[in-house]
C-alpha cells in the first residue's frame, strides 16, 4: 500500500482561500508544514497569520487563470495538490434572477473550477502524480426550490469532477468531490438562514480535506459527502 502521511514536502494550492472554508483549510496545512500557494481576488491584501504564496486571480476571468498558474509555475514545477473551493452562493427564485446572476454564478462555480482544473491537471499529467479536490455542495446532489442556477452550478460540477476522475485514474492522479451542507462562513452574507448558528465550522469541512489529502495514493475517494452531526 503507497503510503501518503505527511503533508510537509507536499505543495498545495488553494483556490478560494482568503475567507471560510478555503482559508481554514490553508490555516490546517500551514501547520502541517505544506507549502501553499492560495488564490482568490483578493488574497494579496488579507491578512493571513501563517508564511504562504498569495497570488490574486479572478476565476471569471481565465486569463487572470492562466497568468496566476505561470507565478506558480515560477515558484514551483510541482502542483501535489489543487482544491478548488472558489464559490459564491445565490438563493432567490427563478423569476427574479438576473441575467447577470446566472453568469456571475456559472462562471465563478462552475467555469472557473473547469479552468483552474485544466491547468492542474496538464501540469499534474506531465508528473503522472497529483490530486484535485473539487469543493461541490449538498446542492450539487439534492434539488432546491430556490437554488436553481447555484443548483445547477453545482450539479455541473459533479459531472466534470467525476468525468475528470475517470479520465485521472489510468494516469495516476486523484480525483474528489467533497459535499459539505451548510456552513458558517461568508458565504451566506444578504440572505443568512435562521439557523445558521446551528451550521458547521469551516474548520471541522477543512479537517475532512485534510484527511482525504492524507488518504493513501492506493485509493481514491471519488465523493465525500458531509452531513450536519448532532
Ligand atoms: N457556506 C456554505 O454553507 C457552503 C455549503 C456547501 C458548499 N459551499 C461551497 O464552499 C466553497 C467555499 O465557500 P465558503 O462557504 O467558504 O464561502 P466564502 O467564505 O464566501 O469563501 C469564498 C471564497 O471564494 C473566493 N472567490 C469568490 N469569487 C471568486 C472569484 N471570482 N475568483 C476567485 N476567488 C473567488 C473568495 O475570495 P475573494 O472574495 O477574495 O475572491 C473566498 O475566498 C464554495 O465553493 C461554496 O459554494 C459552501
């Protein structure tokens, strides 16, 4: 069994990591001694309280893609890991919904995780190593009546990472799809459910990536699905 238990010599990159879930992940693997490298509009000018690359890139836009994979590409020739966790959220009805909504919420969800994929996984096929953590929601597995377009964000990338998994497999590179339900973050900033004190932690989703990061290289969890406990 090919064993994969530390993260210190591993070089990680977070898309989506200067708030909630992909911050809190880069705060556990920053403690694991991984080499970071952390993407989102505006990483360069927040506060992190741990050593990391801060690269600023806008996920709508795929040149700003390309051009933040060319500094990682000056920093590194090793991408061990890529979670995506860039995501906006949007529940309002159909009828309301603009235009602008739908392109706004397809593009960063979904177009911008196919992109920011293709350029981990061309670099991670030329290694034959590598893993891709694709952040989905419970709402890419379960329909909501006021979810449609972030639902159908969701649902899209479902089929992509597990499409992507299947063409990964024979070259030796992971593929995941974690599932988390709600969580307290930024996330649900103008249209905060009632409940959401009763949401789970960034952090406690974060430590679930770290333990499928963890995994063996001798198997692939395809979905991880996180439901609220008690
Ligand atoms: N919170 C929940 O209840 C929940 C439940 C299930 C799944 N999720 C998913 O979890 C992921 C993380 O969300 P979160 O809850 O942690 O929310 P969050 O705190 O709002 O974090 C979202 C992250 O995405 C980045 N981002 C947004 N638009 C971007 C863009 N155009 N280009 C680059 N980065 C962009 C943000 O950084 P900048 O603003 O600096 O760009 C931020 O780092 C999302 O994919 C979300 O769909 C959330």
């Amino acid at each position: 069994m090919s064993q994969n238990p530390s993260l210190k010599s591993k070089h990680i990159v977070v898309v989506g990591a200067s708030s909630g879930l992909g911050k809190a992940l880069a705060e556990q693997l920053s403690k694991e001694g991984t080499a970071l490298y952390l993407l989102s509009r505006s990483i360069e000018s927040s506060d992190l309280e741990f050593e990391a690359n801060k690269i600023n890139c806008d996920v709508t836009d795929s040149e700003s893609i390309s051009n933040a994979f060319k500094k990682i590409d000056r920093l590194t020739s090793q991408i061990d890991v890529l979670v995506n966790c860039a995501g906006i959220g949007l529940v309002k009805g159909l009828e309301a919904t603009t235009q602008e909504d739908i392109e706004r919420i397809i593009a960063t969800n979904l177009t911008g995780t196919l992109y920011t994929s293709q350029e981990g996984y061309k670099r991670m096929l030329e290694k034959k190593s590598g893993h891709i953590i694709n952040v989905s929601s419970t709402s890419g597995l379960r329909a909501r009546p006021d979810e449609t377009i972030y639902c159908a964000s969701k649902w899209g990338l479902r089929g992509f990472t597990e499409s992507l998994r299947l063409a990964a497999t024979p070259n030796k590179i992971r593929v995941t799809g974690i599932y988390p339900g709600g969580m307290q973050t930024n996330f649900w900033k103008g249209s905060e459910p009632k409940n959401l004190d009763a949401f789970m932690t960034p952090s406690d989703i974060a430590e679930q990536i770290v333990n499928v990061i963890k995994t063996p290289t001798s198997i692939s969890p395809a979905e991880v699905v996180i439901e609220r406990g008690l």
